[in-house]
C-alpha cells in the first residue's frame, strides 16, 4: 500500500472513530485533550463535533493552520511525558476524551511512547470517558471498544475508562 493510501485510511480511521466518540458522549460534561496537534486538522474537527467546549493541546510544538490556532491558555508545550503529569495535578475536571495521534515514523518509539503515557491517560479521563488514538495504550484501565464500521483492526484504537 502506497504512503498516500495508508495516510487516507488512517484520517478515515480517525474521522470514524471521533464521530463516533461524539455519539457516545452526547452531552456529558468534561473537557477534551488532543495529543499531537500537528497542524491542527484534527483539532478544528474536535471543535466542530463538541463546540464551546474546552479542548487542551498538547505537542512539542504546533505549527497550525491559521484558522486553527488554539487559544494560548489551551496550550501545552513539551513532551507529554512531562506535560500530561503536570496537567493531570492541576486538571480542573476529569477529560470526557482523550484523542492521541503521537506515532512518530518510527513504531518502536512510537509504541514506547504509547505504552509511557498509557498510565496517565487513563488517570486523566472521567470513569466511562473515551480514548480514540492511533497506538495501542495498554492499560488495565482502559477497556477496548468495538471499532466503528470500516475502520480495520491496528488502524485506529478506541478505549473507554473502566468505571
């Protein structure tokens, strides 16, 4: 499969997966985290599904699309090793979802990576919040979920926060 194809399925993936995250969410209350902001294509599709909530980002640095520049205080720069810790002391409210894109070209890292931040992610969400994400997060926390149609299995991950 070519690089292009891949890169399509796996927005496809995340486009499923955040829909359907939102239907099962609806109204509860909770703010939402974005793990990789990238230029902050996913992170404007956050904003139109939950609008007037508050979204936090977090990456080592962002470099968005003009009209999808988060607000400063919504920012969190540096390696979500460190950042996601120090937000977790001072969260105001559990995340009602938790969405991670923080593959990085290599999977080795990308998996460490995963599998360092499993713990935090799972202690940041409210008890039934959801993870949709592009690495497996291995945590006794998290309970996988049924993808939704046409997402293929590996693609994408979706987890909800054991009660």
């Amino acid at each position: 499969m070519s690089r292009l194809d891949s890169y399509i399925r796996r927005m496809q993936a995340q486009k499923l997966c955040l829909d359907r995250a939102a239907q099962l969410i609806g109204t509860r209350p909770g703010p939402i985290l974005e793990l990789g902001f990238g230029n902050g294509r996913t992170y404007d599709h956050l904003r139109e599904l939950f609008p007037g909530r508050k979204i936090y980002v977090f990456d080592r640095q962002i470099n968005p699309h003009p009209d999808c520049v988060p607000p400063t205080d919504m920012v969190r720069l540096g390696d979500a090793r460190e950042t996601l810790p120090r937000f977790l002391e001072g969260a105001p409210e559990p995340a009602v979802l938790i969405h991670t894109d923080i593959g990085t070209g290599d999977k080795t890292a990308s998996l460490r990576l995963a599998q360092d931040l499993a713990p935090t992610i799972a202690r940041l969400l409210a008890p039934g919040g959801l993870v949709a994400g592009d690495q497996p997060l291995p945590d006794d926390g998290l309970e996988p979920l049924p993808l939704p149609e046409g997402v293929k299995v590996g693609r994408y991950h979706f987890y909800r926060r054991r009660a």
